[in-house]
C-alpha cells in the first residue's frame, strides 16, 4: 500500500507531499491501451503525467506499446491523423523506456540469478511453478 496523500489542508502540502514522493518515484508500466483510451477521452498528458504522480509513479513503457501504436498507421482502415495522436502523446508524456521482457528474462537468466542468491533452484520457462514453491519464504 503506498502513501496516503493528506486532507486538502493547502498548495503547500500537496507541494511537501509530491516532494517527498518524488524520492520514492517508481515507474508504471503502461501498454498501448493506456494511451488509446487517453487520446479516445481526450486526456491530455499533463493530465495523464499527473494521474500517473498522484500515486507516486512516474510512467514508462518499452517497444512493445511503440509497435502496437504503430499498427495504427499500417492497418487496412489506417487512420493517419489516430496514429499521429497516439505517438503525439507518446511522445509529450515522456515516458521512461524500459527494455523489453526477453531483453529483461534474457538477462535474469544469463547473470547470476536472483532466485540463486536465497537458495532456489535454477528457474526457467519450464519449471517456473516449482521454483514458485521453493522460495523459502518462511
């Protein structure tokens, strides 16, 4: 559970509030659907940026959601002007640009592996539920 923002008691606490949540700021990642239903309710990104900071997060999102947006330019019943304001606030909310999930499972993998270090069986797509039930969470 995260911090609880304060009473309205004031433009000086929300600012001490933000201030200190913006130490602690941890990135949300969002998928193309975030910014479909944005451009959709005409959600600006400031205002989106904001959402995103009330709860402590800053935004962030990876090769997936540009491929997808992208899609909106190549398909049959392409809507070029949708296209350019997906990507146009893509682009304005300057998310955080996190490397994709194989570049990230590639990495778990090849390095020395976390679930390693607290006593768990080597862990792969094969055997991810035993791994689950030997993590000494006692």
């Amino acid at each position: 559970m995260g911090p609880i923002a304060p009473k309205r008691v004031g433009r000086a606490a929300e600012v001490q509030v933000v201030k200190r949540w913006r130490c602690v700021m941890q990135r949300a990642y969002f998928d193309p659907s975030i910014v479909n239903r944005a451009v959709d309710n005409n959600i600006s990104t400031a205002r989106l940026r904001a959402a995103f900071g009330r709860v402590g997060l800053e935004p962030a999102t990876g090769l997936h959601t540009v491929l997808e947006l992208a899609r909106t330019f190549a398909s049959p019943d392409s809507n070029a002007d949708r296209a350019r304001q997906l990507f146009t606030l893509l682009r304005d909310l300057e998310p955080a640009y996190q490397p994709d999930v194989p570049t990230l499972l590639a990495g778990e993998l090849d390095g020395s592996r976390t679930l390693d270090k607290v006593g768990v069986p080597s862990c792969g797509p094969s055997n991810v539920p035993s791994c689950v039930q030997s993590v000494p969470y006692r």
